[in-house]
C-alpha cells in the first residue's frame, strides 16, 4: 500500500455514452480505489447519465452531478463541470486528486501506481502515463516526460491548490497550463512511460472536425504562448508525418494566423517567459542529439503512441 493512499478522482463526461461504461469498470477494478469519485454530466443528451446511475447505485464511493445542457461547446464548460466535482469534494480528507475523462481505459493497479510515484518523491506535483490511440508514437524530442496529458492528471493535493486548478479557457490548453504552473511554483511533474493507459476517442474530435483540428491546435500554440521558432520546428517534423504535409501545414497556418491578426495572448507574460524557455532548452537538446530523443527500451514500453499536437 502506498504511502499517499487516499485520493478522489474527478470526471466531466459529455455525451460519453460509448466509452464511459469501460472507464467506469477500470475504476472499479482498481487494487486501490478512490475515497470519492465524481462523475460531471456536463448536459449529456444520450445514456451517459442512465449508465453512471447504475453503477452509482452499486458503489457509494461513485457520485453523478448532473448539469443542464448548453447549445455551446468548449473547454471552459468543461473545467466548469469539473470544478462543480471538486466542490463535492471540498470536505473529505485526501492526498491527491485527479482529472480523468470519461474515455480511457488502464490498468487495475494504475492509480496504485501513480500514488507510489507520489509516495516515493515529495517533490512531485503532477504525475501520469502516456496514452496509446491508434499506431502513432509519442515523440519526446517534442513532448517532454514533463508534461501530463491532460486524459489523466493526478495532482498532489497541496500542488493542485498551489496553481489555484484548472483555470477556464475556451481556446483549450487548459491541462498544459495546469502542469506548466506546477513546475512554475517549484514542483516536479512527470510522465512515466511504463504504464501507458487507452483513450479511446481521437483527440480533438469531440469538438471539431479532424481537418480542423491542427489549425485550432496552431492556433492555441500562439495564444499560450509557444516560442516561434519552437512551432516552426515541430510542424516541419509533423509536416513529414501521414498525411503528408497536411498536418504540419495547418497547424503553422493557424500559428502565424493568429500572429499576423494580433491575438491577444490567453496567458500572462511570465508563463510565456516560462515557457520559451522550457521549449528553447529543449530544442537545443533535439539538435545536439537527434539521434537520441529518448532509450529504446522506452519507446518498447510505451509501444505504438501518439504524438500529441498542442503540446509542450
């Protein structure tokens, strides 16, 4: 048993009535189960709600809050949803809490696992693993360890309140700036790779279309704040990737459009600082050892996972 054994886990689903249920039945699975777990219907229209209340119904520690319905569609509704669960949780007494959606799947000791990571450096503010969707692999030249996607995010407690959580933004970015405050307030984040866990949805599909969906992500990279010569360089390397130029090209265009319209950036000036010089520091690295992004024998232990744009 970990140290840290007492967590709550939070989960805004919208209309995750195809993927939910596997979610729910790997929380239930696991060798140590969270002290509370708040399932947000964030105006769900299909049978998410009908599913989470069944298994309500079977486990006092599952909880459903159910929100009205909203015509529109972005990420502040769903840091709102989520802070609705963190509320219910205010009073019970636990050491970390994590953000999970409502379509991924994982291993019965995952959550085990990141509590002993925790346990095991007090140093450690966001900890989690990558996540396998379909045949493309995670890069860690461009996607540093340090950075937590945002499908599961397990906070220590007093770093979560140390950032002041999740801050709403309709643009999306929400799980990078989380973590990037983290390591702005001194604390250490970290994924490890030798657990990865399925998501299931594409990412970036349940808002927009797929073709869509690099230009928004170029666009987000500017208005939080990415070096442009860090954007540049990544989307050359994604411009080499299936489909062909495709992908590289619309996330830059989507970049250097919100550059030549002069859109006000969504973040303050000393996160932007902060930033660039993470992702400087990094490219610096890339291009002295291109040949070494990260050990093969991790790139085995993660397998086949994707790269994901609007990243660090």
């Amino acid at each position: 048993m970990p140290t840290l054994a007492a967590y709550v886990l939070i989960t805004p689903a919208r209309n995750e009535a195809e993927f939910i249920e596997g979610t729910i039945k790997s929380v239930v699975a696991q060798t140590v189960r969270p002290v509370k777990w708040v399932i947000v219907s964030d105006g769900s229209t299909d049978s998410t709600n009908d599913i989470v209340s069944r298994y309500a119904a079977e486990h006092t520690w599952i909880e459903l809050i159910r929100m009205p319905e909203r015509q529109e569609r972005h990420f502040a509704g769903k840091v709102n949803a989520f802070k609705a669960g963190h509320a219910r949780v205010a009073g019970l007494d636990y050491d970390a809490i994590g953000n999970l959606d409502g379509d991924v799947t994982f291993e019965a000791d995952y959550f085990e696992f990141l509590l002993n990571k925790l346990s095991e450096n007090s140093k450690l503010g966001v900890v989690g693993t990558p996540f396998r969707e379909g045949s493309y692999q995670y890069d860690f030249r461009f996607v540093s360890i340090e950075h937590v996607s945002g499908q599961v995010q397990f906070f220590r407690r007093q770093c979560f309140e140390d950032i002041g959580g999740y801050i709403p933004r309709k643009i999306g970015g929400v799980d990078l700036v989380a973590v990037t405050s983290a390591r702005m307030k001194g604390w250490q984040t970290r994924t490890f790779l030798e657990k990865p866990y399925f998501h299931h949805r594409k990412m970036g599909t349940a808002t927009q279309t797929r073709l869509l969906v690099p230009f928004k992500v170029g666009r987000s990279d500017y208005l939080l704040g990415s070096h442009p010569v860090w954007e540049c360089v990544r989307c050359v390397y994604q411009a080499m990737r299936q489909p062909i130029l495709l992908n590289g090209m619309l996330r830059l265009a989507g970049f250097f459009w919100a550059m030549v319209r002069y859109r006000e950036k969504q973040v303050p000036a000393d996160f932007i600082e902060f930033r660039r010089k993470e992702q400087m520091q990094r490219l610096r690295k890339f291009v002295k050892w291109p040949s070494q992004p990260v050990k093969q024998a991790s790139l085995e232990a993660i397998g086949a996972v994707k790269d994901q744009p609007g990243r660090q």
